[in-house]
C-alpha cells in the first residue's frame, strides 16, 4: 500500500468513527433469553406478592 493510500485510509477511518459518535444509534440495547427469563420470573414473583398484602 503505497504511502498516500494509507494516510488517506487512516484519515478516513477517524472522520468515520468521529460521526459515528456523534450520532448514536437508536436500536435498544440487547437483552439476553436468559436475562429475559429472570426478569419475567421476578416480574411474576412480585406481582403474587403484590395482592397477598
């Protein structure tokens, strides 16, 4: 890679990045099956002691 290409590249790979800080994704974050299932099971554990009270 010739010297010119390089610097080019690398000068291209910082602006991208730069933007891409700039405008961050709207997508919601990840959330895994099991982390998914632990929630539901604390969400069903609390909604029975809920009504007992």
């Amino acid at each position: 890679m010739n010297r010119k290409k390089k610097i080019n590249q690398i000068l291209k790979s910082k602006a991208k990045k730069a933007n891409a800080k700039l405008n961050p994704s709207n997508k919601p974050r990840y959330i895994s099956k099991a982390e998914r299932a632990k929630l539901d099971a604390e969400l069903t554990e609390n909604n029975q002691a809920e009504p007992s009270q």
